[in-house]
C-alpha cells in the first residue's frame, strides 16, 4: 500500500463490538479477566491499551517498521530510547539538536555518567573521528533545528554500524511522507507527534519505532516500568493527525518554498536556511534522502541588532509568535531567546544559531498571505 492508503488504513479496524469506523477511545485503566493469571489480550492500560495500540501500529507503518511505542511526549520517547544504554556509553549527537534534546542529555543523563558530544553531522568525516570504542548511539536529528542542515542518515547509520552503536533519527521536521530513516539503515527512528504527525496543535504525544524485535522488546519494557504512556483521547488525537499527514506535508512544502524564496531576495534578509535551496550546502543529500524540502524555514537579518529580531517576531499577524512547530497554522519564533535559550550563548553561536536567527514554521494557509504577512513585518523594522 501507498502512504496515504497506510496513512488512513494502518492499524484502524472498525470496532469489533460495534462496528464504529473510527477507533474508539477505550478510555479505562483496567480490564476484565476470565481467569487469575490467564494473560489473554490487555490487562492494565500502562501496559496496553486498544487506542494506543492502533495508534502504534499505524505509526510503525508509517515509517515502514514493524513496531511502535508510543508515549506521553516526544521528550518521553527520547528518555525512553536512552535508557537503552548504561553509565559510561557514549552518545554522538548533532550540535544544533531540539533545545529540549540537549538538555535531557546533559543535565539528566549526564548525572547517570552517560558521556554526550555534540559535532556538526552534516560533516561525515567529522562523525567518523568522533566515534570512540564507548560510543554504543548515534543521535540524529535531520533536518537539523533550527539551522536545517541535512544529515546524511545512510552514510551516518554505516559507520554508527562499523563502531557496533545504534542510530537513532529523530525524524519529526521530515515526517515519514517526506523521509524513512530505518529503510536507510537507522535502528530507531523518534518523533514528537506532538509536531506535524498530530499536525493541530492540540496533543503532546511522541514515539519510538524500530523494525527490530529485541530493540522493541526493550522499548516496550520501559514504556511500561516508566509508565510515561499517552493517554486514549491523546493517541485518538494523533491518529486522526495521521489521516491527513500526506495532504497537510505536501502544502506545507509548497508554502514553505514560496516563502523561502520570497525571503531569500529581500533587501533585510541576510540569509535563509532551507534545505530546497541548490545552493544549499547539503542540497545533494537533502534531494537524495528527502521526497520534499520540508515546512521549516529559518533566516537571519542583515540587522544584526538582536532586538529587530524579536520585535519582527512581534509584527507579523497571521505568523504567530509560538513555540513549537508542524501545526496547520504559521508560527513564528526567536530561538536564540525561546527554544532555544537553554543552550549557553558560546555554544549556540559556535554552532551558527545567531542572535539574529528567526525560525519559521509554515503552515498551510494560502502561501500569498503568507508572504504579505512577512513583507509588511520586514518593512517595519
Ligand atoms: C518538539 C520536539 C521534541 C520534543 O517533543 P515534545 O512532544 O515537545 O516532548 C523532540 N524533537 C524535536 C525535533 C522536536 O521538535
């Protein structure tokens, strides 16, 4: 089947007790049983639930693998995937990941003596000399955030496989429609579901995939002893996300080209990152792994006053300022001062995420409003 058959069919069989075409949402905590100890079907809803399950088998589909846990937040995918590992392993990670990724890795996991270095991955030969014999997990995260470098998943996932460590995308910018990082040799793909799969800004929700049986084994295990599960009316949200995934990515990336190329030739704009670009530095990978460029566009001023960057953020009216992104509507944010603060500023200008740097999320309204609503906030500062 084709994704967007996947997308509307994968997982969702009508009711079985009723016939409802939509999965319902099995809003309880325990279930009944025939017997003590007779294990058949779903016991307690940490452990299992019939709406979570379609949720996962839809997701697991999506990306073309076998198995899916879900959890109460992207944030909790990611724990979750990390505690695959023991004090003392090593983790490779990208230099300009989701602020909330770097700060679970250093502030929480270090504690644990997990070790963390963060490199540029869209430079393979930089992620070969920085593997050591503790590295057991490569992290990648493309398009990266908020700079939009692109990752080479293929090239990355055969060294992470020489060293004997795992790969892990966090595919949540790309979504499976536009990018499949287990068909390119990942092992474990994330996602904050919370972004383009749920797409409306309603649910916190995230997700772990893999297409191996022991991996999932062990992720399933620690999504129940952490217990960090969506709850039913959460997965409900999210799989009627899914429905339209296809649909809402392929106007995502028709406005984000629009605005993008608006951008990148205005008198006030330095600089716009936007892997759809050919003079993109990693256009050739992007054009290779991805099936589109993506909704997120991010740009510089050539004012590099760093308050003509907050106060745009402030003056354009359907783009509203927000963190978070993959939404229908348009959102418009300061990294430097919102997703991004928790990085310390040497860092974050090291690895090129400027004081001046604007992030965008298109969304799918019409693109012409779109590109009026940034013109009319540029003329302005
Ligand atoms: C938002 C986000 C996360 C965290 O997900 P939550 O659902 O907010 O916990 C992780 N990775 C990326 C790339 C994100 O954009």
């Amino acid at each position: 089947m084709k994704f967007g058959t996947t997308a509307i069919h994968a997982g969702q069989e009508p009711d079985s007790a009723t016939g409802a075409i939509m999965t319902p949402i099995y809003q309880t905590s325990t279930y009944v049983q025939s017997a003590p100890a007779v294990h058949k079907g779903f016991d307690y809803s940490r452990a299992d639930n019939p709406t979570r399950k379609a949720l996962e088998k839809n997701l697991a589909a999506l990306e073309g693998a076998k198995y899916c846990a879900a959890f109460s937040s992207g944030m909790g995918a990611i724990d979750a995937v990390i505690k695959l590992l023991k004090t003392g392993d090593h983790v490779l990670a990208g230099n300009d990941l989701y602020g909330g990724t770097y700060r679970i890795f250093v502030k929480v996991f270090e504690q644990f003596g997990l070790r963390f270095d963060f490199i540029d991955m869209s430079h393979k030969d930089d992620v070969k000399k920085a593997i050591t014999p503790d590295t057991k997990m490569i992290w990648v995260e493309t398009p990266t955030n908020p700079l939009l470098r692109i990752v080479d998943i293929e090239g990355v996932a055969a060294l992470a496989k020489e060293a004997g460590a795992l790969t892990v995308v966090d595919n949540t910018f790309a979504t499976p429609f536009l990018q499949r990082p287990i068909s390119l040799g990942a092992d474990i793909v994330v996602h904050s579901a919370t972004k383009y799969l749920g797409g409306h800004s309603d649910v916190i929700l995230g997700a772990a995939i893999t297409d191996d049986d022991k991996l999932a084994e062990r992720l399933h295990f620690i999504q129940k002893s952490s217990g960090a599960v969506p709850g039913p009316f959460d997965c409900f949200l999210a799989l009627r996300g899914t429905k339209t995934l296809h649909v809402r990515m392929e106007r995502h990336c028709q406005n984000a080209k629009a605005v993008a190329e608006f951008l990148a030739v205005h008198l006030k704009v330095q600089h716009v990152n936007y892997p759809g670009f050919k003079f993109h530095p990693n256009y050739a990978i992007a054009e290779r792994q991805m099936s589109g460029f993506g909704g997120m566009v991010s740009f510089t001023l050539k004012n590099d006053d760093i308050r003509a960057a907050k106060k745009l953020t402030t003056y354009t009216k359907v783009f509203t300022l927000a963190e978070s992104l993959g939404g229908v509507e348009s959102l418009i944010e300061h990294p430097a001062s919102m997703t991004h603060s928790s990085l310390p500023r040497k860092v974050r200008l090291q690895s090129g995420l400027e004081d001046t740097l604007i992030r965008l999320s298109v969304g799918i309204e019409d693109a012409d409003d779109l590109v009026e609503d940034l013109g009319q906030a540029l003329e302005r500062i």
